[in-house]
C-alpha cells in the first residue's frame, strides 16, 4: 500500500517512523545489538536490552530506506525525548522526584513523532536517518 500510494503522493509525504530513544546510544553495547546473542545466552541488564531495542527501530529504519528508496518511500527514526512514561515505574523512590525535573510530559514526544510524519522539512533527502530530530514544536514547549 505504502508504494502505490507514494506513486501518487507528493515526494516524500510517504514515510515510516520508527521511534527509537537515546537509549540506543546510552545503554545498548557497541554497535547496538550483538547479533550472535539475540537469544541472551549471555545475559545482559534490562536497560541493555532496553537499549537493544530501540537500536534495533534506528537499523530497521535504515535498512528499510535502503530497500524503498527507489519507490520514494521516506523511513526515519527518532528520540521523543526523555518522557514521564511507564518506563521508569521501576526506579527508586529517592530518584523519581529528581526524574520529574528531568522528564517531560508525553506530549512532547507526540510532538516530535508528528513533526516526522508531517512535516515538509522531512522528505527522502532524510531518509534511513537517525535523529534528534529539529522539531520547532519541541523547541517551543522544551524546559
């Protein structure tokens, strides 16, 4: 569906996001994901595999670039920025009062993810990128 339509659509108003984090560079092991570990044989902390994953969304963006290019499909990745979601229910008491100075709300993230799928500043000049992406919304509400 995506390559019938982009035949018809604007360049590069087709697209895939994928949405990736900062994880990928904070808490995956060099170069991302061990391949030849994919089954934790040898274990590994939940943030690295945390970290696996969302350098995993940044691989499939860029791979998936590489094979729609030609067809004038755009695939990015991004970071929605470090958000008050789920993810840290875990952490210690004594550290979760200083995450909510960190952490901003999860429609911040919205943002950046919809600037990737809509706006004109993103096209196949873009594509099979990995992104803090420059969302002039997100500049607007970050802090």
């Amino acid at each position: 569906m995506l390559m019938r339509t982009a035949q018809y659509a604007p360049e590069g108003s087709v697209r895939v996001v994928w949405v990736s984090g900062s994880a990928a560079e904070r808490f995956s092991l060099e170069g991302g994901i061990e391949i030849d570990n994919l089954d934790y044989q040898i274990e590994r902390t939940p943030w690295e595999k945390y970290g696996a994953s969302k350098a995993g969304n940044i691989l499939y963006a860029s791979e998936y670039a590489r094979r729609y290019y030609a067809q004038g499909i755009v695939s990015v990745s991004l970071d929605p920025g470090n958000l008050k979601t789920d993810l840290y229910r875990h952490v210690s008491k004594w550290q979760k009062p200083a995450m909510s100075w960190v952490l901003k709300d999860p429609i911040i993230g919205a943002y950046t993810e919809l600037y990737a799928g809509l706006s004109h500043e993103i096209g196949l000049d873009n594509t099979g990128a990995w992104s803090k992406l420059s969302c002039p919304l997100m500049l607007q509400f970050d802090g």
